[in-house]
C-alpha cells in the first residue's frame, strides 16, 4: 500500500496573521515568554491553517476575534471551542477535546489554477511565498491523497469511488492478516478487496453557517460523506459576500 499524507495547493495569499491581528489591536504573539496575560492570543501556523489559543479562554476577545476574521480576506472556514454565530463548533464535528484551540481557521481557498495549471490556490500564514506550495487547508487538493494498493487480496485494475482516509488503513490491514483488534477508527474497505462485501452507502451532507455582519453577510459551508460509521471531510470554504439587494 502506498499512501500520501495529504494533497497540496499553491500559495496565492502569504500572510503573517500574529502581526494581522496585532495592527487590529489585539495582543497576538506566536509564544508566551512569560506568563500570558488576559486575553492574549496565541497563534500557532499549521500552514494553511491556524490555531488560535486565547488566554482564560476570555470571550469577549473570541467574540471579537471571530468578528476580525469574518471581515477578512484569509479565512475560510472558522471552527470554534464553543459555539459562536458564523460557525462551526468542534462538538458538532466530534473534534472537541480539553486543550483544544478556541478557534481553528482553515484559510481560504479558490479554484483558479497556477501557472502551470493545476487548480486550487490557497492563503496561507507564515513560512511560505507566493507560488509555493502548502497544505492544511479544506481545499479538494489538499483533503484529496493518494492511496494505491496492490497485491492477492486487492481487486485489479478498479478505481474506488467512494471516500477513504489513511484513518482505513489499520483496520483494512487488520482485517487481510486476520487479526483481532479492539475498536478502532476508520473502516474495512471491503469493496476493494477480492470477494469483499459491497462498502454501506455513501451518505452526502454539506453543513452551513452564517452570519449577518451588516451590509455584508459571512457565510462558510463544509461538505462531508458518511460511509457506515465513518465520516469523511471532502471540502469547505466560506467568505464575506455582499446581501442581496
């Protein structure tokens, strides 16, 4: 089996969103030399994304965070510790865990290709220029790897249409060596394999949310397929877009 951790897309925005934030008004450092203060914020750059840790969790300082980041030009989808308008929460998305950010930003991302033609351009903070490449974002090139399987248990020469996740790996290889494990995530991928059972069906759901922000409305969406228990991400995006008159 070779496998791919992730896809790429190409940088069409580089940005430093600390020094953003910090000509915003807000006290955004990328460490704490000392002990953080209240209300502080905490940037950590995961490339086409970004992490957002505010100290005491103070949340007037997330309310007007989320507000900057509707307004700007980087943000593409906005996940947060609690619910907040305009967003997705990480307990809807089964990803809240106790030292969780208070807000994670997947930049922004559009379909235009590079100069040698391949789609999907990306913002993305620190550490990359204009032109090159990076990931982390919900871009299809990004969320989309390769996996290719061979060998006497694998169907030949097949194409499967169905969303998988290096979260299939383990179990599907579990299930060729005939081993007992306990519970685990991701699926069998049965279909792929000779004499395999037919995979559940897919079930395609995309999640919205909006926000009114006066004459302007930010609105971000997130496309996921369920396959029996298993849940893939496949795409999102959002943006602040004129109301229509």
């Amino acid at each position: 089996m070779i496998v791919s951790d992730h896809g790429f897309s190409t940088v069409d925005l580089a940005l430093d969103a600390a020094e953003r934030l910090r000509a915003a008004g807000f006290d955004a450092v990328r460490n704490f030399p000392a002990a953080p203060k209240p209300g502080q914020i905490l940037i950590v750059s995961l490339g086409g994304s970004m992490e957002f840790y505010v100290a005491g969790h103070e949340a007037a300082t997330v309310r007007r965070l989320i507000d900057y980041l509707q307004h700007s030009d980087f943000a593409g989808v906005i996940l947060t510790r609690t619910p907040q308008s305009g967003a997705f929460d990480f307990a809807r998305l089964h990803i809240a865990t106790p030292d969780a950010p208070d807000v994670l930003v997947a930049a922004r991302w559009n379909s235009r290709p590079n100069e040698f033609g391949t789609a999907d351009e990306v913002a993305s903070d620190i550490g990359r220029r204009v032109g090159e490449g990076t990931h982390t974002t919900l871009s299809p090139s990004d969320m989309n790897n390769t996996l290719v399987a061979s060998g006497p248990d694998f169907r030949r020469g097949w194409i499967d249409e169905l969303p998988t996740g290096n979260v299939d790996l383990a179990p599907t290889i579990a299930s060729i060596l005939g081993l007992t494990t306990p519970k685990m995530d991701g699926r069998v991928l049965t279909e792929a394999l000779i004499g395999g059972s037919p995979a559940p069906a897919a079930v395609t759901d995309e999640m919205k949310a909006e926000r009114s922000l006066g004459k302007t409305i930010w609105r971000q969406t997130l496309r996921l397929t369920t396959v029996g228990k298993t849940t893939y991400f496949l795409e999102g995006n959002g943006g602040e877009e004129a109301k229509p008159r």
